[in-house]
C-alpha cells in the first residue's frame, strides 16, 4: 500500500472508530488499568521541563495525564483523525497541550526538538516504521526518550494458535504489522537507540481459555465462552489477568523469544 492510500485508510478508519468506541474505552476497567500504568512508567524517567511528542494521541487520554504533571512543559499531541483530535479538545483541554490534526510523517518540526517521544499502540498503524523511527531519531534531543507501546505479536493467544497449527492473528484489522520484543530492538537499534526498559503488561482471560474455543460446537463449552463471566468488561477477566501477569512474563523470558 502506498503511502497516499495509507493515509486515507488510516483517517477514515479512525474518524469512525473514536465515535464507535470511546465509551467502550472509558468504561473498560483493563484498558483504563493500561493507560494509567503506562502513565507512571514514563513520568518516572521523563525530567522536568520537558518538551514532550505524542504521535497518535487518538482521544488525548495520555497527553491529559502526562500534561498534568510539573514536570511537563508542553505537550504536542498529534493525530490523523480530525475526529479524534476535536474530541481530545473537548474531553481533555489543558494549556500545556497543543492538539494537532496532521500525520506525523508530514509534520515539521525542528531537529532535536523533544525530550520525550511516545507512541503507544501505534507504531502497528504504520505502513512504514522506518520512516518514522528515522524521523523520531532526528527530532529527539541526544538524550531524549522514546516510549513504544505495541501488541506482542508472541502474545499467548499467537502462541495456542501456533500448537493448533492455526496462523497468528492481528489484535485489530487496521495493524499493519505486528512486533515482538525482538522486532522492535533491532529497528530502535539501527537509529541509534539504547533499550533501557523492557517489560510486558498484561493477559485478558479469553486468551488463557483460548484453546477452548477449538471445542466449541460442545455446548457446555459454547455457553461458557460466550458468558460475562470471559468475554466481558468484568473484574473476574481483569484481576485474573493482572494475577497471571509475572507468570507470563518469566514464560516469555524462559521461551527466549519475546
């Protein structure tokens, strides 16, 4: 796919999607668990009085939350989806946040402008990483970060598919591409990046009951998997997921293959 037709596929799919999906969003006790987390991990290595980037803002939830802080200058939130950009306004208007309609491949700003970059759950959305891994390095001060949050391509569920001879699966059909641990070092390495953090996040109970859905003509088992009790927003498929959390992480470790 071009880039031309990357774009129009992009804004269209996420103009209709932050009104299709923003109330899911903010009643969904994992997501909002997610966002909240990934919060506090970059405030604790993000200084103060920094110049901070958020490619991808989608409903501004993380530009708010970072914007808050004292340690926090100024915030550029950017997205493709007017949409979602107008929404942001809205939802979460502060004065250290400029909100931004533009496709960040597009976008021009000064080299070594930022002290911190964030993408999260976008890097999957574009059709060319490189490009813009390759812009991020030049618009990044020396000794500036750069936060990436993404669906491991090696999550549980690929995994039980895999034993099942079942190909891997994206977690949304608007990703282009989806990573693991691996995949995203060696691109970060090749613009001169040093990993200084990597961790995993969490587990939804439908994927630890996957493989039960090979058997699902079975009644009793159909029943089940189509019950609040897996497959919805409940604090069951929330704590259940949080508590398999390190048991997960220590079998991607041990599996070598994160």
């Amino acid at each position: 796919m071009n880039d031309n037709k990357f774009s129009y596929y992009q804004k269209e799919y996420f103009d209709k999607k932050i009104i299709s999906e923003i109330y899911e969003y903010e009643n969904n006790d994992f997501w909002n668990w997610t966002r909240n987390n990934f919060v506090k991990f970059m405030l604790r290595y993000i200084k103060k009085g920094s110049y901070v980037l958020d490619i991808g803002c989608g409903d501004g939830y993380y530009a708010y939350q970072i914007s808050k802080n004292k340690k926090i200058k100024k915030v550029i939130a950017l997205d493709i989806s007017k949409n979602s950009i107008e929404y942001a306004k809205r939802k979460y208007p502060h004065p250290n946040i400029d909100f931004i309609v533009s496709e960040f491949e597009k976008i021009n700003f000064n080299e070594k402008k930022f002290d911190a970059i964030y993408m999260c759950e976008i890097i999957e959305h574009f059709n060319n990483p490189d490009k813009v891994l390759k812009k991020i390095s030049m618009i990044l001060k020396p000794e500036g970060l750069l936060f990436i949050s993404t669906p491991n391509f090696l999550r549980l569920e690929n995994r039980i598919r895999k034993i099942f001879r079942k190909k891997p699966i994206f977690v949304d059909k608007s990703h282009f591409k989806e990573f693991t641990f691996v995949d995203i070092e060696d691109m970060v390495k090749k613009y001169g990046f040093k990993i200084v953090k990597k961790r995993g996040v969490n587990l939804w109970a439908e994927w630890i009951f996957y493989p039960l859905f090979y058997f699902k003509k079975i009644p009793v088992i159909n029943k089940f998997l189509k019950s609040n009790l897996i497959a919805g927003n409940n604090k069951f498929n929330f704590y259940l997921g949080m508590f398999l959390r390190p048991i997960s992480q220590k079998i991607q470790l041990a599996l070598k293959k994160y």
